[in-house]
C-alpha cells in the first residue's frame, strides 16, 4: 500500500499516475458553509513525498524528468490518493466489544437501561480489568493496524475504561507503548471518572 511507503521519513518517494489526487488546495484556511461541499482534484496526477512531507504534486503532464530523477517509485494507476484521516476522539484500548449494544438502542433503551442489563462503561471496565496489559496491547495493536490500512494518519486514544487508579494507570502503559512503536502519531489522552465506578455509586463525593 501506499500508506507503507509514507511512513518512510528518509527518502523521497514519487507517485505517479494518480487516477485523481483529492483534496488539493493552493491556500490552506478553514473550511466553512459551502466550501465544504466542494473537493477539488487533480486528474491523472503525480506527487512527490520527501522525508515524509508532500514535496511536490501536479499534472502527468508537468511532470518533467522528476521519473528519471528519483528512485523510489510508486505506481498508482486507476487509484485515488486522498489526505489521511486524523481520528481526535477514539477508544483504542478496550477489552470486548460492546456491539451488542447497538441493537439494545436500536430497540429504543435508554444508555442507563442498558447498564442496568450490565452494559454500558461499568461492563467495559470489568472486563478491562480482567485482562493483562499485553492481551490488551495485542488487541489495540491490530486495531491501529487496522485504522492505518483504512487510511488514518494520525490518532488519539483515552483512557477512562478503568475506573481505579491501577487500571488507568495500565490503560496509559499501553497507549504509551503503542505510541512507541507506531508508524502513525498517537496522542495520549488520560480521560479520568468516565462514569463512576459502582463502588462509589452512591458516594458520589468519595
């Protein structure tokens, strides 16, 4: 894939033959009312990415000697190349998958309903507890590999399943090695009393 060579910070990379390369703008602003609405492309384009930043990109057609020039080459033929998506609010670091839920509100209960059945963040939490901090490293590994291969570029992760001092603190271990070892940015968020913890359920002070 493409992502793979862009993750590769000392060298310079051309891509050739983009079918349309989105997203191109000559002024960098925040978007508003409609321009959102608007994407503008190149067709059949070329870009250059240089020590992991975009160095160079245009038309086939200008594209000069640049395919002489430089070695490493990519051929994207009859693919489009778009900007990586930057994730601000995710939680990575999970024990189990609350899906199930879904159904439950499609049905029409409430978020309290459902954690009365033993859903909900207090049921996430027991199950991240139970589980080691290399099961839930593995876990949030091939999700992030996952995320990656579907084009992010950049993520944040919170904690706030633990709910007690121990399990955050492993919640944070993980996210720190994550963010160790990834090819993509990790931003570490510590996301403290995402609900309270049923020990302190009616001692909300405490």
């Amino acid at each position: 894939m493409l992502t793979d060579f862009c993750y590769i910070y000392d060298m310079t990379i051309l891509v050739t033959n983009i079918q349309q390369l989105v997203g191109v703008r000559e002024q960098s602003h925040l978007l508003r009312g409609k321009e959102l609405a608007k994407l503008p492309c190149i067709e059949n384009a070329f870009l250059v990415v240089k020590d992991g930043l975009i160095a160079e990109y245009g038309s086939m057609e200008a594209i000069g000697n640049r395919e002489d020039t430089i070695q490493n080459k990519f051929d994207a033929a009859d693919q489009f190349v778009l900007p990586a998506w930057c994730d601000s609010h995710t939680h990575l670091v999970f024990a189990v998958s609350r899906e199930e839920e879904f159904v439950d509100k499609l049905k029409g209960l409430s978020y309290s309903e459902i954690a009365a059945k033993g859903g909900g963040i207090l049921n996430s939490a027991k199950k991240l507890a139970d589980k080691t901090e290399l099961e839930l490293l593995r876990l949030a590994w091939n999700r992030l590999q996952e995320l990656i291969q579907t084009g992010t570029g950049a993520v944040e992760i919170k904690s706030g399943y633990g709910l007690s001092v121990e399990a955050e603190l492993k919640m944070l271990r993980v996210i720190k090695k994550l963010k160790e070892t990834s090819p993509i940015p990790v931003k570490a968020t510590f996301l403290a009393a995402h609900t309270y913890p049923q020990e302190y359920k009616e001692n909300h002070k405490g």
